[in-house]
C-alpha cells in the first residue's frame, strides 16, 4: 500500500503538467449528457426532476438561510475536524454555497444542503454514516481515472487513521461530484477547470498519508483493563421485548443505578454495549433482537444525561455463558436465562 500511494502522489503531481487536451477529456460516460440538438431528451433520465426530488427539498425554502444553519452546527460538533464525515460535510456546504453565488438553479444547492445535512445530523446523533458517494439527479460521472484514484487513496489503510489526509481526500470527493454537476448542466469548460484543484487536493492526500505511515506513535501507556456491568435481559425487558416501551420498572431502576455510576466515574473515556440472546430461535432473530436490546440500553444511557461516546453491537447467542440439556421447554428457558443479557464494558482512559 505504501508503494502505491507513492506512485499515486508522483502521478498526481506529473499530471499538472500533462497536455492541455489530457486534462479537457472528461470521461463522461452518460449518453444524455453528451446529447444535444435535435433528439436530446428532457425526461427523467436525462435529469428531469420527478416527485420524489421535489417532496425532498421542497423544505429547502432558502438555500442561504439553510447552509448557514447548517454551518453553524457543525461548528458546534466536537472532534477533529480533519476527520472524513467532518471535513465532507464541510466541503459540501462550501459547495452549496459557491453554486448559490453563481445563481446555479439546476437543484445541486438543494442536493448539497441534503448531502451536508445527512452528515451534520449522523455526527450530532453519533450514527454509523456510509463513505460512499450518492448519486445524485443533478450530477454525472466524470473522470472515472480520478474516482479509481480516490477510490484506491480511501481504502489505504494509512489515510484511515490520518485525519490530516482524509480532510483533502472528502474535499476531492465532492469536487469531483461538482465537476459532475457542471458536466451534467453542459458547462464543460466550468467542468475542466476544477480538476486542477481536485489532483491537488489527491495528491495531498496521498502524500500525507505516507508523511503518518512515516510517524512512529509514541508508546502508549497500558490501559486499565475493562470493566464490565452484565445486565440480565429477564430483568430489563419483557419477554421478547427489546424496545423502550419494553424495559421493566425494575429494569429502569438497574439502568438508573448504572447512569448515576457512569457520571460519578471520571476516568472512564467510552461505553461498548453489547447485547446477546440464548440459542432458541433463528441466528437472524437473535441477532436482531441482541442488537435492539443493546440500542435500546444506549438510547437510555442518552436521554439520562450520559454523553460519554457508545457503541453498540447484537451478536446473538454468541458467547453463551452457561449450557443447558433440558428437554422440557420451560425448564431449558430459565436455564439458558444467564445468556439473555446486555453486557456494558467501561473503557478507561490510559493514565
């Protein structure tokens, strides 16, 4: 992986100064796109707006008075913003905003302020967000060379942990989707003279993930080992339960014994909640109701004050703790009581 992001670099770098009739072929691979005159199509498939795209952002009433919105939340989000999702919700406001400026009225004002508003929200509500690239009405495909290199930059395992490389790299990204944008409203020219910024941007990247490949990390002192509350599921949630509504007043008096602990805890940095099921019923079943019951405990935790960072997983009837060979259905549920339960371990800052 070294290698190659070495050889991405010194061709992004070369790539400035290739010929001008190198950097005017774009690549468009959509047929409507390149289409004009007699016989071009203006439905749905040549980027008509449907019903769909119009109940969507519809409630985008004023693009300016959305994105600063939006801005301003983001700034309020705490973290590295270097990092993927925030520097990319960033890069899409910027986006927003520049084509706002230039009176673009093609609908990609509205479809960056959803893309900036998917992400702002998934960071405020610390939910799992995706680092695929949408496909969006408004934009085609251009360069995919450039895709493949962001593509390959994205799953070096050297930019995941250097958020000093992800910052350029999500900016590349929706740079490219503008540059799409531009293609798809016919403006070609508009199209090519963003490139030069999105290779910059690549180059950086990838240039900067070798710089952190480079950094030996510091020793880091042991952690204190893990605790762990194992919380009995007959006890929290109504039979086959996994929901709020389903949590047991003695279950919300053990959840509230474990919020009042977790504030009165001051060197504890994360919570990992995990659920698990005993073996009867389908692995399908389990799994889903283990990771209900899990989230469910989260969704506690937070709306009683814990802010501490969580993450949540349903494995099933993994790990049993106990093995039963009753045969009479009753007495083998209260056996295999001990595996229904939701697991909190404490993850301690390192002193």
């Amino acid at each position: 992986m070294k290698f190659q992001l070495t050889m991405l670099a010194f061709a992004l770098t070369l790539s400035g100064c290739a010929e001008h009739a190198a950097r005017e072929r774009l690549g468009i691979e959509d047929a409507t796109v390149l289409k004009t005159g007699i016989g071009a199509t203006q439905d749905e498939a040549a980027g008509a707006a449907n019903s769909q795209w119009v109940a969507t952002y519809a409630p985008v009433v004023s693009s300016r008075n959305a994105l600063a919105s939006l801005q301003q939340r983001l700034d309020q989000l705490s973290g590295d913003k270097r990092s993927y999702f925030h520097a990319k919700a960033q890069c899409w406001i910027d986006a927003g905003r520049q084509a706002d400026q230039e009176s673009d009225r093609w609908g990609f004002v509205e479809e960056a302020i959803g893309q900036a508003a998917m992400i702002t929200i998934g960071l405020e509500n610390d939910t799992p967000l995706s680092a695929a690239n949408p496909v969006l009405r408004t934009v085609s495909t251009v360069r995919p060379d450039l895709w493949k290199i962001v593509n390959t930059i994205k799953a070096d395992p050297a930019v995941i942990q250097c958020p000093a490389a992800q910052q350029p790299l999500a900016c590349a990204e929706v740079e490219l989707m503008q540059t799409g944008h531009d293609a798809w409203k016919r403006s070609f020219s508009a199209a090519e003279k963003r490139l030069p910024e999105v290779r910059d941007n690549l180059r950086k990247s990838a240039e900067t993930a070798l710089q952190c490949a480079q950094v030996k990390p510091e020793p880091v002192p042991a952690a204190q080992p893990p605790q762990k509350i194992t919380l009995r599921a007959d006890s929290l949630f109504r039979f086959n339960g996994g929901s709020v509504g389903a949590i047991m007043p003695a279950g919300k008096q053990r959840l509230d014994a474990v919020v009042t602990g977790l504030k009165q805890a001051a060197t504890i940095r994360e919570l990992r909640v995990t659920g698990f099921t005993d073996p009867l019923g389908s692995n399908a079943y389990n799994r889903r109701l283990s990771l209900q019951r899990a989230q469910t405990v989260k969704q506690y935790l937070r709306s009683h004050g814990v802010t501490l960072p969580i993450t949540v997983q349903g494995l099933g009837d993994a790990n049993q703790v106990v093995a039963c060979k009753e045969t009479k259905r009753g007495e083998l549920v209260r056996c295999l009581a001990p595996n229904r339960r939701v697991e909190i371990e404490l993850m301690h800052a390192t002193p």
